[in-house]
C-alpha cells in the first residue's frame, strides 16, 4: 500500500501482470489497494471482470 500510495503522490501508475492479477481474489486485493492496472492471461479476463463487478 505505501508503494501505490508514493507513486499516486508522484503521478506514477502501478500495475501488476501475472497470476496474482489474473484470479479473481488476487485482483480484488489488488483493486483495494488502489492498483487498477492488471495484466492477465487473456482467459482469465472475464472471470476477474465478473469478480470485481460483483456479477
């Protein structure tokens, strides 16, 4: 959290590619630390966008 809160302080973005992005729970965690830029295998997309949309 102290990493995406400096890099929002100096206008840097944080994103995150990998498995942690691409499961449902690893992005929610994500998403509540205030990273919105997820990297993802392709077939996980929908199931993550269902997940965060609460679907």
């Amino acid at each position: 959290r102290a990493v995406v809160e400096g890099a929002k302080r100096a206008g840097v973005e944080v994103g995150v590619c990998g498995e942690l992005a691409g499961s449902v729970s690893g992005a929610q965690l994500l998403t509540e630390i205030g990273i919105y830029e997820l990297s993802m295998d392709p077939a996980a997309v929908d199931e993550v966008r269902e997940g965060l949309l609460g679907a």
